[in-house]
C-alpha cells in the first residue's frame, strides 16, 4: 500500500491544488489535506476492498473532493466569521513534492531553476482554477486520474466526444492564459 500512496502522491497533490478554492489554500497547506485523505484511506484499510491501481485513484481522489468540500464546508460555518481572516497567498512550500524528484535530478536542480519551476507550477494551477468547473474536471480525470476519455465521460454523465471537447478546450484556455501571463 506504501507504494500505491508513494505513486499516487505527486497527481493527488495536484488535484488538490487545483480543485481546492484560493481561501482554504490559503488556510491549509496541499500537504496536509493529502495527509489527512491518505490517514482516511489507512483508517478505512480493512473495510476496503482492492480493485486494482485504477479503482485505488479513484477512492483518492473521491476522498480528496469530499475533504475539500468537508474544510470548505467548515471554513465557511456560521461558527466563523470569514471578515475577520487575514488572506494569504497560496504558496508551494520548498517540501511540497522534494520527495517526489528522483536524486538524479539533483545535478540539474540548482536554486534558479527550482524557483523556475515553482513559479511555472503556480502559473499553471492559477490558470487551471479559472478554468470552468467542468473543463477542470475533465483535464483532471483524464490527465491526473489517467481516465479514458469514455469512462471520464461515463463519471460526467456526458458523451466521449463532450469530454474531449471540454479537455481541448481547458488546455487550449490554460495554454492562453499561460501565455499571456508570461514576460
């Protein structure tokens, strides 16, 4: 099961940054929801039945959507009072995906072109959470959850060539959006 998590980490990472809204980014770090998602899936371990690395995604990711909704849900109750929260920008921290670049990168992995990257997958996950709902759900079930366009479509409630659609147009939007946001 280690192993599952160790692959699964780098895509439910992403999913997470770019489903979850700018204010509970703001309020909780991606590592942390990834954790707590994973600590849910350990606790449930003997309740659950494995159904091959596909069917494990899915359970992730499904998890991962319902503790962003469960944070937002929470972040947003009347026990708050959201004027009164100072708003941060979200951030990659430094450890956010450290343990997931292989150490043969590390030769090319200098300051500049760790900031570099940073900078690009910030740029990226911006772009992406503009997108509307139902692009960004298409890219991530076929890109991050490595779905087929027909079982994307089948989950949507929509037909193969609706999903492609909405995948061309999300990354044709995404590609626009990086491109005019670049020096």
């Amino acid at each position: 099961m280690n192993q599952l998590f160790g692959e699964s980490l780098p895509k439910l990472l992403a999913f997470i940054r770019i489903h979850a809204s700018d204010q509970l980014l703001a309020q909780e770090s991606v590592q942390d929801l990834a954790q707590s998602v994973f600590l849910g899936v350990l606790q449930d371990a003997a309740n659950l039945e494995y159904r091959g690395e596909e069917a494990f995604r899915k359970l992730l990711f499904l998890r991962a959507v319902r503790k962003i909704l469960d944070r937002d849900r929470f972040r947003l109750s009347a026990r708050r009072d959201a004027r009164r929260e100072v708003r941060l920008q979200p951030k990659i921290t430094p450890d956010d995906d450290a343990e997931n670049v292989p150490r043969c990168y590390a030769d090319f992995a200098t300051p500049s072109r760790v900031a570099c990257a940073r900078e690009q997958l910030a740029r990226f996950e911006n772009a992406m959470r503009q997108l509307p709902n139902e692009q960004r759900e298409a890219i991530a079930r076929n890109r991050l959850m490595q779905m087929s366009y027909a079982d994307a479509a089948k989950e949507m409630g929509r037909t193969e060539s609706a999903v492609r659609g909405l995948v061309a147009r999300g990354l044709a939007r995404v590609s626009s959006v990086l491109h005019e946001a670049s020096p």
